[in-house]
C-alpha cells in the first residue's frame, strides 16, 4: 500500500489551513505556524515557528521527506503592517522555503498568492492580466510568485502552482466577511450607493477542492491561477443574501460621500488608539471598489466547485449563527 503523501503546509493553523486539513484526510501534514493552535483534525505533525528561520526550517526539512510543499503562511492585515514586514515575510519566507526544497529535492509548491497582486482595476482581471500592485501587500506577493517562478525556473521537473484567491471567506473566518455578516446582525451596515460594485469572492471549500484538483492533475512547469467563485455579485447581492440567511431587513442604501462623512469619527477612533475597529473609511472605499476576477483558466481545464456563491454565504451564516448561538449572543430578529 502507497504511503500517505507528506505536505508541508507553512500558515496552517489558520482558517484555510485548517479547512485543508479536514478536507483532505488522506494526506499527511506537517503543520509550521508562528500560532501556538494547533487545528483540531491534524493527522501528522505541528512546530510553533516562523518561515523566515532558516536554520528552524532546515531541521523540518531535515526530519522529513516532503512530496509537496503549499506555502500559506503570510503577513495580511488591513491595519498595523509596515512595508518591511510584508516583503520580510512574505517575499523572505518564501526564499528560504525555495532554496530548501531545492537543498532536500522537493519538486512541487503551492503558493497561495492574491489578487492584490493586480492592485486597483475597473476591468475585470483574468489569468493572463499583468500584475500591477496597488499596496504593499499585493506588491509583497508579487516579489514572493517571482521567487517560486524562478524556483521553477531553475529544474523544468519541478512544479510551481500559483493560486491567486479573491476574498476568502467561510466556517471559521472571523475576518472582513465576518464583520459584514456581524454588522448586517446588528443593524449596522448599510450599502454603498446602489451597491451594484461587483465583489469577487472565494468559499473557502471551493479554493480547498481546486488546490487538491490541482495537486493530483498538474504537470511539471510553472502554472498561475486566478480563484472566485460563479456567479460573481455585487455588493448589494452580498449584503441581501446574507440579511436574508440571518432573518434580518433588506439593507438600507446611503450615498459613498455620507458614509464616509460617518466613518469619520471611526479613523479618529484607531488613530488615537492604535485599535483595529470594523468601521473605517478605508473599509468603507474598499467595499465600494469593483474587484471583479475571473477563474477562466481553472474553469476550462475541468475544475467545478461544488458550492455557488450564495451557497457558501449561507453556509458561513449558518456558522456565525452557531457561533453566536454558543457564546450567547444571539439577537432577536
């Protein structure tokens, strides 16, 4: 009988880390995080650590025969990284994980990269749009694809996996979906103008599926995808399914210049304590930015997602609702 594949997975006590984790039992994985938690359905090994410490990351590499590697591990947040940490991360961690697959003879990465990378577009983007970063996490990532193509570059055997997600959302995520969802449950959120912006999204088990797809069908050579699940929504959509899938009113619609007349006291708010708060001006022009992405390439090679768009809201609003329920805060509706 074949042995279990062993697949380093760097970031994996995150959200979608852990979703690889449970989806994908037959695997074995040894699990790097700089977080001490570790996932609950890990059937392999865990080591608290960072990316960027090379000697840390050759004793792993040492103790084990990886088949593939999938590079999650990241700086991503909207507020509190500087420019340097994202490129030391980002672009640093994944040098020292190329040279040491080349040093131990891995030949297959996964590298979990953004749509950032396209930075601010009003066109749609495809597979084949030439990356133009618009902020330094974008350009971060770009630097650390650069990293993993020359990687490919340098032995034709290898293979290199782009995959380029749009917003990721789902069970677990207590990110920027999240606080929609939240702000929807308590009446705060409103949408921005007619909220017709389209807002490409990623279910989480989606992205999960096309990453194994992937795994089991590409060849060697260097191979870049965009992920966003069909149908792609505006903003407006986003915000009714998920008031419906809570119980809650149809969304009120306010003009962009008001709620960002409103946000105001908020940017004072974080300025004078330094606190991530879920309602900015920042958020409030990014959720009014069109950021619509194409999947094409995926699409036509034979991947289907088994979830729509719609369904993997519900199903995330069936997860916050759970969530709520338990920790005894559900509102009445």
């Amino acid at each position: 009988m074949d042995r279990p594949p062993v697949i380093l997975l760097t970031g994996g006590a995150g959200f979608i880390g852990s979703h690889l984790i449970s989806m994908w039992p037959h695997a074995s994985f040894v699990v790097v995080d700089t977080h001490p938690g570790l996932p609950a359905a890990l059937h392999g090994r865990f080591y608290k650590g960072d990316v960027r410490d090379k000697a840390f990351m050759r004793n792993i590499f040492g103790s084990h025969e990886f088949d593939c590697i999938i590079h999650l591990a990241a700086a991503h947040k909207d507020f509190g990284i500087e420019q340097e940490e994202y490129f030391e991360v980002n672009e640093g961690g994944t040098e020292v994980l190329c040279r040491l697959a080349a040093e131990f003879g891995v030949k297959k990465l996964i590298f979990y990269s953004s749509v950032a990378v396209y930075g601010d577009r009003n066109e749609p983007t495809t597979d084949q749009t030439l990356p133009s970063p618009s902020n330094d996490y974008g350009a971060s990532k770009l630097a650390a694809e650069r990293v993993v193509m020359q990687w490919q570059r340098q032995d034709p055997s290898r293979t290199a996996i782009i995959i380029r997600p749009a917003l990721v959302f789902g069970e677990g995520n207590e990110a920027n979906m999240f606080r929609l969802i939240d702000q929807i449950n308590k009446g705060r959120y409103f949408n921005v103008g007619k909220g017709d912006n389209i807002k490409s999204i990623a279910y989480v088990k989606n992205l999960v599926d096309a990453t194994f797809y992937l795994y089991q069908h590409q060849q060697p050579g260097l191979h870049v995808y965009n992920y966003a699940d069909e149908p792609h929504l505006q903003t407006a959509e986003i915000g009714l399914t998920i008031a419906a899938e809570l119980g809650k009113p149809r969304p009120r619609s306010f003009p962009l210049t008001l709620l960002l007349l409103m946000a105001k006291p908020f940017d004072l708010l974080i300025r004078l304590t330094g606190r991530d708060l879920p309602i900015s001006s920042m958020r409030v022009k990014k959720y009014a930015t069109r950021t619509h992405h194409r999947a094409q390439q995926l699409f036509a090679e034979g991947f289907k997602p088994r979830y729509t768009s719609q369904e993997g809201l519900a199903r995330m609003v069936a997860w916050y609702k759970q969530r709520e329920k338990e920790q005894g805060r559900v509102s009445s509706s």
